[in-house]
C-alpha cells in the first residue's frame, strides 16, 4: 500500500456525460500528479500540482481540468467523455518534485 | 525534450537466472531517473532512483539499476529471478533543473516473463 487513495476504483459512464476522480496523496506529500494510461498511448503524464499550485502540464486535453484543494486532496474532472477517453487514471504523490512518486491504485474509467 | 526507450517489449527469463531490462534515454540536462514496477490490476510502485553520486544504484526486492551516461542508459538488473518478479516493468526520466518540476516521462513499458 502506498498511501495514495483514489476514489472510486471503477466508474462506467456514457459518452457526453462529466465526472470527478479523487485522490489523497500521502500524508506529507505537497506534490501531486495525474496519469492517463491506455493500451494505444501508454503512461501518459496529464498534470502536476504543488501545493494547491499547478506546476506542470503535460498531455492534458482542454476537457479535463485538475485542482488541488487545501487539504492537498486533488480532483480531476473529465468533461464531455469520449470513447476514448476510457482508461486507468493514476493519482501519485511526492514530497517535492525531486523525490520519487508514488502511485495509487487508480480509477478504471469505461466510457460507454 | 526528455524521452525514454525501452527497446524489448518483453524478456522472458528462467527462474534463478540474471534478469535485465534495458533503459535508455534523452534529456538537455543532468538526468533523474526511475524504475517502476506494476502488477496487473495495480498502481505503479517505486523500485530505485538515480539523481546523484554512485552509478550503481541499489532498490527494493533485491533489483539494482546502473547509470551510464556516457550510453545514456539505465538498465535494471536482478541477478537471480524470482516467478514472482513476472511484471510490467517501467522506466522514467526527468530533467534535474527546477523548471521541469515533477514532470515524469516514462518508457513503454517491458513485460517480463520469468518461468519456473
């Protein structure tokens, strides 16, 4: 177990629909990242927060936006979904952007 | 630009034998490096890391990694593979400035098979 949570672990939802994905990083943790992985693209970074201050972006579609919350908890949010939006999406952790990550267990998206 | 290869997609090993995963990469500065480890239906878990100092790196159940940067490379190794090790295998790599922040890039991933 590495101490990140995601919640939920499975979700199944219609094309055109909006949802949130939620992650608690490790207690200490002020960084948090967003990951996409599929089949056909692989382990994709989506974006970076540190501190309640976004820091990085990456492959991150304009549909899908990220925050993190005071409390450093973070919630990606996936709008007007697509087919192939479905894929694993992974929170990860670190004390600060030089330190290694560490993943949780993700959240199985099935867009339907 | 960083960017990491990992240029087998599968290795398939004997139970008890050497096992490597090989790991190159690309980055404009000095290079931070990573293994990870995912088992199916699981999240990616921190194997070792190379940021600094001695180019051969020591990580958890046993794997070590060694930094060449004169090859540009990575690869993991075990020097006796356990049926257990069978996983997906990633490497990542960032560039060591502040200005990339956390922002990881990994490799495709090697599947590694070891047989009883």
């Amino acid at each position: 177990d590495s101490g990140v949570t995601q919640t939920p672990k499975h979700l199944i939802t219609a094309t055109g629909q909006r949802v949130t994905l939620r992650c608690s990083p490790r207690s200490g943790d002020l960084s948090v990242y967003w990951y996409q992985q599929s089949l056909d693209q692989g382990l994709q970074f989506l974006i970076q927060y540190y501190n309640g201050e976004e820091r990085a972006k990456g492959n991150i579609l304009e549909r899908f936006s990220a925050q993190q919350f005071p409390d450093l908890h973070s919630e990606l949010n996936l709008s007007s979904l697509e087919l192939g939006d479905s894929a694993l999406y992974f929170c990860a952790s670190s004390v600060g952007p030089r330190d290694e990550q560490y993943f949780g267990p993700g959240t199985r998206l099935t867009v339907t | 630009a960083q960017s990491v290869a990992q240029p087998e997609d599968q290795v398939n090993v004997a139970e008890g034998n050497p096992l490597t995963v090989k790991c190159t990469y690309s980055v404009s500065g000095n290079p931070y490096l990573f293994w990870y480890v995912q088992y199916p239906n699981r999240g990616l878990q921190f194997l070792l890391k190379y940021i600094t100092g001695d180019n051969l790196v020591k990580g958890s159940y046993g794997f070590e990694a060694e930094f060449n940067k004169s090859q540009t490379s990575f690869h993991l190794k075990k020097p006796s593979a356990l049926v257990s090790d069978s996983a997906l295998y990633f490497c990542a790599v960032r560039e060591g400035t502040t200005d990339s922040w956390g922002k990881l890039q990994f490799g495709a991933g090697t599947q590694v098979v070891v047989t009883p």
